[in-house]
C-alpha cells in the first residue's frame, strides 16, 4: 500500500464503475503510475469499461502525454466484476451514479474488501460526503475526490473534506492531485462543495433564459465564452455532464438550499424525453458523436 514520493500516487488504485467518469478516473491514475483495478457490476460493462480506458490510454499516447507504450500501461489493468478484487489496493474511488442509497451500499461493499491502512473515497459531484461517512467503519479513512469531465481533459480535482476525514488524508489527497497533474482545491462538506454549487446555479439561469425565451441556447453560451472567458458554455457543459446528472444535483441542491435550485421545467422535459446530452446525442445541443 505504499507510495513513493510525497506527491504520488498509491501503488494500486481501486475504481468502483467504469462509466465515463470512472474511465477516466481509471486512465488518469494508470498514466501516474499505478496499477488500477476497475470493478463493474456484470461482464459486458467490465469489457465496455477496458474499452474505453484503453481508448483514452491510446489517445494519451498519441497525443504525447505519456512514453509508455500501449502494452505496458494495459498490463496495469485490471478489470473485474468482484469487489473482492479491491483487496490490495492503497486507494479505492467510488464512481457510481448520484443515488445516497447506491453509492452508501457500495461505500459498505468496497471497505469490507480493504485493509485498515487503505484510503477510500467518493467522487460524488454533490451529496454529503459527511453523511456517506457515517455508514463506514473507518470514517477517518474517507473524503471526497471530486474529478471532472472530462477527466484528462480537466486540471482540477476538487478535494471535500468530511468533519471525520484526517488531517493525514486531507494532505494526501492533494499530493494525489498534484501526481496527477491537476490543481487541487480543498472544500470543506457542504451542498454541492464549492464547484458544484456555482456550476449548477449558472447553469439553471441559463435553462430558464431558454425557457423564456431570452435567447439562443447558443447566444447564451457565446456570451459567457466571449463575455466571461468560460472555456465552454453552461449549456454545453450540461449537455457534456448529462442533463440527468444536472437534474438529480438540482433537486438535491433545491432539497437542502432551497428553492433557488429548483430545476427549470425545460430541465425535466427534456430529461423525460431522454434528451440526456451528448451521451444521448441531443440536449441543449445536438451531438454527432
């Protein structure tokens, strides 16, 4: 379970899911340098995941990120669909959908799995990582590792800090970010964390300027890119993270902050349409990929 350096990355990583987030959380730490076990819930999105960490590690490697040759950075990865596969890992990453009673069950699952001196951590995006300490036996033990999609992509890991999480954590986690090349911001546990919170509220402004017909949902975006130096829009953010996503986030906001976060009527139809973003092909935007 040892690392070496004080800001590198554990010798294996665990990562529970391996969906786009999950992926490339995965991808991120075997660039670093770790071994990376990916564990999924049945075979064909355990194969869908070495498919898509494998195509994001050859990416890297035509883009230069990385020397390594494909072979070598494969041989890192494990992918499997038993929680036991977790057991010699230094650092375990929950990445399953927003849902408390999901991510609690599998928060349980992964610790069963670890020894007393591995470290576990949750990527939600917006529920309280206090709250999903409480379940654990080793609370100490636990933070919030809040990447972004997507995640090669992105220079920022948002670390949440629990009242439970230990100072030694708190400092390791930032070592892990700067391993990975990333900038890490320390927020302590509150709806929605610092990124979040602002994101989400952004983003819901700019619904209900559609919804009314303010503007474009282009217009809209090309005056926070060129008004405000944003890199993308909040539309097109949310087409990126998927519109499902944004919604379960707001209705978690609006249920703890108040109605402020309430998700704008466009939000929901296009959700119930299955108008989920780029994923789906069609949101805010449409998506040829």
């Amino acid at each position: 379970m040892s690392t070496v350096g004080t800001n590198s990355v554990p010798e294996t990583v665990g990562v529970l899911g391996g969906g786009r987030m999950g992926a490339g959380i995965a991808h991120a730490f075997c660039v670093a340098g770790a071994a990376v076990v990916v564990v999924e819930q049945n075979d064909d999105a355990a194969e869908a995941a070495r498919g898509r960490i494998t195509a994001a590690l050859d990416r890297s490697i035509a883009k230069g990120s990385t020397q390594e040759s494909l072979d070598a950075l494969s041989a890192r990865l494990q992918v499997s669909t038993d929680y036991k596969a977790f057991a010699s890992c230094g650092l375990v990453v929950e990445a399953v959908p927003e849902d408390l009673a999901l991510k609690t069950a599998a928060l349980r699952g992964v610790e069963e799995q670890l020894d007393d001196g591995a470290w576990l951590a949750t990527n939600t995006s917006s529920l309280s990582v206090g709250e999903l300490a409480g379940v654990l036996q080793r609370p100490d033990r636990f933070c919030g590792l809040h990447f972004f999609n997507p995640v090669p992509a992105s220079t920022l890991i948002e670390v949440v800090l629990a009242p439970s999480t230990s100072a030694e954590l708190a400092e390791k986690a930032r070592g892990w970010a700067e391993a990975l090349g990333k900038t890490p911001v320390v927020v302590k546990d509150a709806p929605g964390f610092a990124s979040s919170r602002l994101g989400v509220a952004i983003a819901l402004e700019a619904m209900r300027m559609v919804e009314e017909g303010v503007a474009s949902a282009e217009d809209i975006d090309t005056a926070m890119v060129l008004g405000y130096k944003h890199p993308v829009g909040p539309l097109r953010t949310t087409d990126i993270v998927g519109l499902d996503v944004r919604l379960g986030i707001a209705e978690y906001l609006e249920s703890t902050l108040g109605e402020r976060f309430a998700p704008p009527q466009v939000l929901r139809d296009k959700v119930a349409r299955g108008e989920l973003g780029r994923k789906s092909g069609q949101g805010f935007f449409a998506w040829d990929e």
